[in-house]
C-alpha cells in the first residue's frame, strides 16, 4: 500500500470514525447514568436518516437540519419516558429487554412506514464538494465531519464540568438515591442525558449517510453495536474514551476493508470488544472499576 | 395425595395421547394442512431453543445472548453432514466441496448429535473467558461471539466447507412431523431432569446470590460453565432441526434477529418457567401467522381501510411485545411450572381464599 492511498484510507477511517464517536458518547452517557445497554440508540440513528429522507424532500437543508435534530431528539425522550422509566425499579434485565424491544419496534415500524428497500439519502450539495490535496482527495463531509465532532465534543464537555446541569448528570451518574436527596430532579436529568444523546447520533447520523447514500430499515443496528463496542473500549461512561473508541474503530474497520478482509471487519470490532473486556474491563479511560465487572 | 398422584398421571397420558392422535390426524392428511404442521415444527424447534436459553437466563442467571451463534454452528454441522452425498456437487457449484468431506455422510439423528456436539465444544472455549463477566458485559459479549462466528462460517478461508455467503441448500427434509416433535420433546425433558438435579439447584441458587452460592461449596466457574454448555449443546441441536425444516440455511438466517425473537418467547412465557416458554413459543409462532391478517389490504365496500398493507402485522407483534415488557414482566407464567393442580385453581379460586385443608 503505498503512502497516498494509506493516506487516503486513513481519511476515510478519520471521517467514519467520527461518526462512530458520535453515536458512541450517547451509549456512554446513557450506561453511565442508567447502567442500560440503549439498544435502540442504533435504531435513533436509522430513524434520524429516514427523517432527513422526509425532510429535505419539502424544506431546503439549512430548515431540514433543524427538524431532524428536532424530530430525533423528541423520538430518543418519548422512548425514555415510554420504555424505560416505568421500569426503573425493575431488575436491570427487564429494562434490556425493553431497550431490545424497542430496538425491534423501530426496525419494523420503518420497515412498515418506508419499506424494506434501501432509500436514497438525499445530498446536501456543499457536503459533497470535492476537494483536491495533492494525490489524496476527499469530499468536504469527510474533512468536517472529525472537526465537527471535536468540536460538539468539547462543547459536551463544557457543559458536563461546567454547568449546573452538567453537574447534575455526574451526580446521578455517581448515585442516583443521593443526588434525588440533594434535591435534583433525577428524571429530568436523565431526559437531559437522551437529548443531548440523541442529538448528537442525529448530527452523526447526517455525516454517516450522507457518506453511504442509503438508508435501510436495519442500518442501524450493526453500527449502533460497533459503537457500543466504541464507548466499552474508550472506558463506558467517559465521553473522551467514548470518542477515542470511535476513531480507534472507525480507522481499523476501513483499513481492515482496504487490504481486502472485508469479511472480517465486524467481527474484528466484536474481537475487540472481548479482548478489552477480559483484558482491561474498565476501557482505556473508565473509571477504576467498582464493582461493574 | 395418592389419589392426586394418579389423577395427575391419568391426565398427563390421556394429554399425550391427545396430542399424539391429533399429531397422527394431521400427519395422515399431510397436504391438507401442511401449513398446521410447518407451524407446530417450528414451534417446537423454538421451544428447544427457548427452554435452553430459559436454563441459562431464568434459572442460572447468565444473559447469554448467542443463541443465534451456537444455532448457525448445529445447523451448517447438521447440513453438511446431511446432505446426499450425489446432489453435492450441484450445492457447491462455486467453490467445490473440500476432498475430505466429499464422502462424509451421516444419518439425521447422528449428524444432530454431532451438531450439538459442535456447539458445546465451541460453547467451552467461548465460556472459558466469557463468563468471567456479569450481566450486561456478558450478553454483548456473546453476543459479539454470535456476530463472530457468523462471520467465520461466511468467510472465504471455509468456503469449501461452508458453501461461503451461498450457504447450503437440499437438505433432506423430515420423513414426519413426528420426527422434530418427538426430538425436541426429548431434549426438553432431558433439560427439565438437569434442572430438577443438585445441579439445577445449584444453578438456583447461583442465580438468587452467587457469593452466598459459593460460600456454601458451590463451584461457580464450573456451574457456570456446565449450563453455558449444555444449553449451547441443546440449542445446537434445535439449529440442526431448524437447518432440516428450512432446507436451506445460509449466514443471515441467524443473524441477531434470531437471537432477539428467541428471547421474546422466553420473556413471554415468564423468566425462569420451562412450560411458560414452550407455550410462549406455539403462541409467537402460531401468533405471527395468526396475525398475517393485518397484512392483507381489507375493504369496506368500495373504501379500502387505511394502515393494513405489508409489515404492519410485525407492527402489531412489536407493539404487543412492548406491552408484556412494560405492563406483565412475569408473562404468561412467571417463574411458576403448569401442573394439574393449577389449572384446576384457576376454575376455584375462590375456595381456595378459605385455606387450604
């Protein structure tokens, strides 16, 4: 492989990695306030694509962006309110399944509503600019998608150390019985943490479809795995690890593809994924375990 | 207590019986209600599975989440063993079957057990790491297994084996319908005497507390490991009867999809109750034809009613699922067991506020 189209590859895994990272702060953020696996966060991810689909078929981009910020983050509450507080108390199974139920619900009310076959993801014109540096070229979604995610993330992290309800969401994360008793509103905490979750893998959602052109009712489920994985090998529950995972993911999956084990990649990512488990169970930047492992 | 005693088995055998005859009446007018018997097949098949996930889950504690995996290794096992060694060379038209297996032929109930072997063996290895790990970490990460596997048995290296992303295809079908009946009844019952044992009370009490388990001399690694095991070995089995009533397998039929609708039988049926999940499984099976209903366009007169087309049964089911998640967590029977004496209780409740004599 010569230096250019490693080059080259390595932009692309940058670009698709940025995406994962994404999706994978709205898993970290989630388990670490709920100890819940979101299984239909991949699925958040899909209906956000379909929602595009929809909205730039009547509005220019710069309203649709707007609406399917709006839309994904009103379907990731109505799902928190709906599936998972009625079982907050439950056993922590119960509410996995409730998560893989809505996981399949949303798989097939969009398998309903938009058919199984693939749809065309509409293009936002200055997204796909070419752009031209020596031998390597790349489309200006590609470039501004890892900026973009540096940035939100930095904004997040703002948010979270400084703000009060930043300061809120670490409190309910470390223990929630306590935090109620100091006097936090708890559930509006942790509809706080799906907003801020779903918004982000809508944002994600934007930049990963428009780089693969289609949207089907099950493309969500495979990567909202990978980024699960993404978030358990940054460390769950810390929005840096969640982030590093993702690129660390999204590069080796395209390099992977790019010498021809396309086959393999998924289950490299799952490879990873029990090999950090067994080798380092916190991730490369959890917390020093308590008792979670 | 005696006479209940042979109440009970009077019961249970004119039950059997019951079931044998109406079995027999449908086999005897095979064509007329081939679309009964494909439904009562794989009810059962599921039941396997479901009552060996139930063994993991509801009575060890484990969420193991690979059932999809350690079903796609029973069935290409079963598969390649089974099919006629003449028609191979037309199922591996791409690549040609690997010479060692060219010739390698078994019988059914052979090429099963081998399939469950497969699975248990890899179902070891598997457990050795894996079930270090606790609730959640453990589901993903057999379920990453599951993912795993699917993509060795799709990979190119086995395609002389594997048949690759075509997968395999003409494999013999049952010679009845008693066949997967009587198979998968048999592997239930063997499942309900291990749970019955000092093993399964071991696996209790590994689910309620597993320090209060190991602090009376229970060795977890190693109960742990023996239900991982069995139930792959069991689950194997169901995918080779799977692989058999289908006729043709390849990667995608067990994707996690599988996996997820295996769990809804059990969660259905009640966590932790064998009937409950063999009744679960004739219900979501026997429920998703039943449901086909809401698949077909209807018309009232001229005006056809909006919303019945295409998917919408899967709606439906999806919606219905959500309900017995959210609303009825215990299912149809909890962690309760059917008997005689319950269903008897249902009629007379009532009595039964006065106390028992």
């Amino acid at each position: 492989m010569s230096l250019t189209t490693f080059a080259q590859h390595l932009l692309t895994g940058i670009s698709l990695g940025g995406a994962y990272a994404l999706i994978a702060i709205g898993y970290t953020m989630v388990y670490g306030i709920l100890r819940l696996i979101n299984f239909a966060h991949g699925d958040i991810f899909m209906m956000a694509g379909y929602f595009m689909i929809f909205s730039m078929a009547s509005f220019p981009w710069f309203i649709s962006i707007p609406v399917v910020l709006a839309g994904t983050v009103l379907l990731g509450v109505v799902i928190e309110k709906a599936a998972y507080k009625p079982l907050r108390h439950s056993p922590r199974m119960s509410i996995m399944i409730s998560a893989i139920g809505v996981s399949y619900l949303l798989q097939n009310l969009s398998t309903y509503l938009f058919t199984a076959l693939p749809k065309s993801y509409p293009e936002i014109p200055f997204l796909k600019v070419i752009l031209q540096f020596g031998d390597i070229s790349a489309s200006l979604v590609t470039l501004i998608t890892p900026v973009l995610t540096v940035v939100l993330v930095f904004l997040l992290m703002q948010l979270i150390n400084h703000t009060k309800i930043g300061m809120a969401m670490r409190a309910v994360s470390k223990d929630t019985e306590t935090a109620r008793l100091m006097g936090i509103k708890v559930d509006n905490t942790i509809s706080m943490t799906f907003v801020i979750g779903s918004l982000l893998a809508a944002v994600g959602s934007i930049l990963y479809f428009t780089d693969r052109m289609t949207v089907y009712p099950f493309s969500g489920s495979l990567p909202g795995l990978k980024c699960f994985v993404a978030a358990v090998l940054g460390g769950i529950g810390s929005i840096p690890g969640a982030v590093v995972g993702g690129f660390v993911i999204g590069i080796c999956e395209t390099m992977l593809v790019a010498m021809g084990y396309s086959t393999y990649s998924d289950a490299f990512t799952f490879l990873l994924l029990i090999v950090i488990l067994l080798v380092r169970p916190t991730g490369l930047f959890g917390e020093k375990a308590t008792d979670k492992v | 207590m005696k006479q209940k005693k042979t109440r009970d088995l009077v019961l249970s055998l004119i039950v059997c019986v019951a079931v044998l005859a109406v079995l027999g009446w449908l086999q005897a007018n095979a064509k007329a209600h081939s679309y009964a018997i494909s439904i009562i097949e794989r009810s059962v098949i599921y039941a396997v599975v479901a009552v060996a996930m139930n063994m993991l889950t509801g009575f060890t504690g484990l969420f193991s989440l690979g059932q999809a995996g350690f079903m796609a290794l029973g069935a290409y096992t079963t598969a390649i063993l089974t099919i006629p060694v003449e028609v191979r060379p037309s199922v591996y038209y791409v690549s040609g079957i690997a010479p060692w297996l060219e010739n390698v032929h078994l019988p059914v109930y052979a090429a099963l057990i081998v399939g469950g072997l497969v699975a248990a063996v890899f179902a070891i290895l598997v457990g050795i790491p894996v079930l270090r790990l606790k609730s959640d970490y453990l589901a993903i990460a057999t379920l990453g297994f599951a993912e795993i596997i699917r993509a060795l048995l799709a990979s190119p290296a086995l395609e002389t084996v594997t048949n690759g992303s075509f997968g395999l295809n003409n494999i013999p079908k049952f010679k009845n319908i008693f066949e997967p009946v009587v198979i998968s009844a048999l592997c239930i019952f063997i499942m309900i005497l291990l749970i019955n044992s000092s093993y399964g009370r071991a696996f209790k009490a590994i689910r309620e507390d597993d320090i209060a388990a190991e602090s009376m001399g229970i060795n977890l690694f190693k109960h742990k490991e023996l239900a991982f095991v069995i139930s792959s070995f069991f689950t194997g089995i169901a995918g080779g009867l799977l692989g058999i009533y289908m006729r043709s397998i390849d990667t995608k039929t067990f994707q996690i999809t599988l996996t997820y609708n295996i769990l809804l039988i059990v969660v259905l049926g009640g966590i932790g109750s064998i009937t409950g999940s063999i009744i679960g499984s004739f219900l979501i099976n026997g429920g998703q034809e039943w449901l086909r209903f809401f698949d077909e366009p209807h018309f009232i007169g001229e005006y056809q009613i909006p919303l019945f087309r295409t998917g919408f049964r899967m709606v439906i089911y999806s919606i219905l699922l959500m309900v017995v998640v959210l609303f009825w967590q215990r299912g149809i029977m909890g962690n309760k067991e059917f008997s005689w004496d319950g269903l008897f209780g249902l009629f007379k409740k009532k009595d039964k506020k006065g106390g028992k004599a």
